[in-house]
C-alpha cells in the first residue's frame, strides 16, 4: 500500500468551499482534454511520493502523472492511469466557456491550500451544470467540495460518474460508481492519521545521603520525569491539538520553583523539530502551557503555592503546547518529529 488514508463524509460543505470564481487562474480546456503542468505552490505529498505539480483533466480528475483523455468513467480499479484523483470522473465539457475551470494556491506556509474549481461544467451534449473542487492541503490531506452535481442526463445527482482515487490497479479508493452518492453542498476529505509514540522516563538526580553520586529513589530525594512524544507518521497533528496529560505519582511532590528561569518544566524540541512550542508566563496563567489539577484533573484551575519550591497538592499537570505537530516526511522512518518535556518532583 502507497499510504493509508483516514474518510470524513459525507459532511455538509460549511466553509469547505474556497471561492476562486473571480481570482484563481483560467484554464482553457477543450472537450476530452487535459491541461500543461500546473504547479501546486507547495510539495503535496500524495501516497508517499512528493509532488510539486499536476495535471488538470477536462472530464474531473487530477492527475499526478500519465495522463489520460478517457470520457466513459469506470471503476477506479479499471482507470487506465494510476496516481490520479477523481473528485467527479464523467463525461464533461468546459469547452463552451474559458472560465469554466480554474486553480489558485491560497493561504500562507504551512497552511496553504491548492484548489482545483470546476464551475458551472455541463456534461456533454446536456445542460445541466457541475460546480465542484478538489483541494490539496499543504499538510497532506485532500479534499472534494460539492456545490451542484448532475447526472449524465441532466438530473439532479451523480450518476455517471467515478469518486475515488488511486495509487494502482490494487492500492486504491473508490468511494461511488454511477450512484447518486454525492449529495450537493457536501464535502469529502481524505487525510494521513497522526501515530503518536509516548515515552516516559524517570533520572534520579539527588537524594539526602548521596546527593548526586548514585542517588537512590528514597523520601527527600528529587527526581525528573521525561516525557518524549514523537510522530511516527506522515500525518500532521492539527494545530492546537495536541494535549498531554500526567498524573504526578503519589507519594511525592511537584516542583514549581523553576526549573529554567521561572518555569516548573522544560520543553525541548526535537531534531526533526516538532513544530510546536511551549512557553511559561506564571503559575496563576490560564493562556500559557502548562495547567495543574488538585483534584486528579476533574479540573484545571488550581494555582500552585509561590510559597515554597515544591506543592504536594499537585495531583495532575497538563500540556498544551501551540502549534501543529509536524508529520514525518514520507515515507515515514526514525528519526521522528518529536519533542520532550522534563519536570521535577521530591519523593516524600
């Protein structure tokens, strides 16, 4: 398998829709024809292979490489090219109208977005009008937007028409085949799942009869938890997402007296860099980092004492570093986007 996609839909269309019906850039495609290369704007990474252009089709796909003028759609798995998408494979016509078809690259890095928009298309020899889209993330997914669909006939629906894509003749999806299964003003998305690995360790640093030479696990002793989080996919985490959660161990208590300037944690970001940060303003901040629960995170409101360098009333701490969690470059191996979170505690 070339990569293992996630489904949403069908989903109301919402703000899914980017209207490029007056910016994005024409193009001017006959009947059964297919466009130069067109650029992306950004590397779009589709089942682990990195693209920076495509190939806009006439008859609604988007191919990746060979092309392919066929106007009687089939199943994905009889498509006589591979590396495609097929937001509405079927026997259209933009041919009457120069503006009919249309592509933009919106947005700013690493958010970008580039869209495919095929407006008002009339299937061949009929009049009734096809208005959709298909959008690549910068990020790896990819969506299909649908304002108006209709049949080969002219009715309302999408019969005669193909809804899938591919990587080959086996490594494929087909989500419809001439059935009335895309809805007008729904969306279709497709997107890498983010796999992430938690790893968490323990270092005795000091304790009260060694100090720091061979310090044992004993009452008065200070220890530091680790957790390493890494992305061992392709798939990006979106941003503001990702949140980790730790119970601090019972029989011990949490420090607060600032382990690096005056925060109670470090956050170390990893090679290759995770793409997100963590940042301290101070223990009562409800907007920074890091939140503490003195109730085993029933919530997330408690203050820890300034009073002392250590609160036993911590029972739970919770991260919530900004930023979207980077995805690995495909095709996914170590090492991973990742980072890490020290803290410290005294053993009672």
């Amino acid at each position: 398998m070339a990569a293992t996609y996630l489904f949403v839909g069908p989903s109301a269309i919402g703000t899914n829709w980017v209207d490029i019906s007056a910016t994005g850039t024409t193009v001017a495609l006959a009947d059964d024809s297919v466009s130069g290369a067109v650029p992306i704007g950004f590397t779009f990474n589709f089942g682990g292979t990195n693209y920076t252009q495509v190939f806009i089709g006439s008859n609604g796909w988007v191919f990746f490489g060979t092309t392919s003028t066929a106007f009687t759609n089939v199943g994905v798995a009889s498509s006589p090219v591979n590396n495609v998408m097929m937001p509405y494979w079927g026997d259209l016509n933009p041919a009457s109208t120069a503006t009919r078809v249309r592509y933009q690259t919106v947005g700013t890095a690493p958010n970008r977005q580039f869209v495919v928009s095929y407006l008002g298309v009339p299937t061949y020899n009929t009049t009734g009008a096809n208005t959709f889209q298909l959008v690549l993330f910068e990020n790896g997914r990819f969506q299909y937007n649908y304002q108006t669909t209709n049949t080969q006939g002219g009715g309302t629906g999408s019969e005669g028409f193909t809804v899938g894509y591919n990587f080959s003749a086996t490594d494929l999806v087909q989500f419809s085949l001439d059935t009335a299964s895309v809805p007008n003003n729904t969306s279709l998305t497709w997107y890498i799942s983010p796999s992430l690995v938690n790893l968490k360790a323990v270092t005795v640093l000091t304790d009260p009869i060694n100090n720091a030479t061979n310090p044992k696990y004993i009452p008065g002793a200070v220890a530091q938890y680790t957790i390493n989080i890494s992305n061992t996919s392709a798939g990006v985490v979106d941003s503001g997402s990702t949140v980790i959660t730790d119970p601090i161990p019972a029989n011990t208590e949490m420090f607060t007296g600032g382990l690096t300037a005056t925060a109670p944690f470090t956050f170390i970001d990893g090679a290759p860099v995770s793409g997100l940060a963590c940042t301290f303003v101070s223990l009562a901040s409800a907007t920074d980092c890091i939140d503490f629960s003195n109730n085993s995170g029933a919530t997330w409101t408690y203050t820890p004492s300034a009073a002392s360098d250590y609160d036993p009333l911590v029972t739970n701490i919770r991260f919530r570093p900004t930023g979207a969690l980077n995805g690995d470059t495909p095709p996914a191996t170590a090492p991973y986007p990742n980072f890490r979170l020290n803290f410290k505690v005294r053993i009672k």
